[in-house]
C-alpha cells in the first residue's frame, strides 16, 4: 500500500506521528506536507496528494490542517476523490464502508493524537460495502 500526506503548520506533529505509524505499518508514504510550525497555506500541500490519487500513484491520501475544512474543500476539488472530514473513528469507519472515501481529512486542533493514530487505522483497514452505497457514489458528478 502507498499513500500521499500533506497538511499544514497545524498538523506537522500530527503528520509526523502518523508517518511513523504508517512505515510501521509497511506502508510507503510520500510525504507533501511541512515540517515545521511557520504558517503556510494549506492549499499548497494539499493538491499534491489529490493529484496522486488522480493519476493513481496512490491508494489512499492523509491531509491535516488545524480544521479539516481548508483542506477538505480542496481535495474535494479534484477528479475522483471522495475526501471525508472526520472527527472520530466512527465517522471514518462509515466514510470507508459507505462513501468509500479515499482521503481522510483529519482536524488537528479538535482531536488528540492518540485519536488521529486510531482514526488512521481504522480508515485503512475497512473496506467499502459497495451494494446500495455503490449507484450512491456512482450519482457524484467528479467520478
């Protein structure tokens, strides 16, 4: 498995602890966001790993800014992502087996760490239903 991650000065810690999990994990990861804590505009970071998923680089993106929102909204700009705000892992377990999200937006100022690391999990083990939730995505113009 591979994944794409950006985020934020907001979620660089985030970012860090979940690359750490991720290698731990065997997954290759490609690392678009930045390091360190000096403001930047989340945009810039976030339409890298949107474009992995559209040329299929990619199984799945990360994204983390201080919200979600920003980055959210961007992602959700692009062809063939179906990018999903999340807040516990309850959502995001829904987000997979329902939307079939394929990038998880993560709010670095509204959840703890511990959260993001378990959340993270959860996104990349369950899968998409399809069934009923399938004609669902089918009816979303960007696919």
């Amino acid at each position: 498995m591979k994944i794409s991650i950006g985020n934020d000065h907001a979620g660089t810690e985030y970012k860090l602890a979940i690359i750490g999990l991720l290698k731990s994990l065997n997954i290759e990861v490609i690392n678009y966001g930045t390091d360190g804590t000096d403001s930047v505009d989340y945009a810039d970071f976030i339409h890298p790993v949107a474009k992995d998923i559209e040329e299929e680089k990619v199984d799945f993106g990360i994204i983390i800014c201080g919200s979600g929102n920003g980055a959210a909204m961007t992602a959700n700009k692009h062809q063939k992502i179906r990018c999903a705000l999340c807040w516990n892992k309850e959502i995001v377990q829904l987000a997979r087996e329902h939307n079939d999200a394929n990038v998880l937006s993560l709010p670095a100022r509204y959840i703890s760490l511990p959260q993001a690391l378990e959340m993270v999990k959860v996104f990349l083990s369950t899968a998409f239903e399809g069934g009923r939730h399938e004609r669902r995505i089918e009816k979303i113009p960007c696919n």
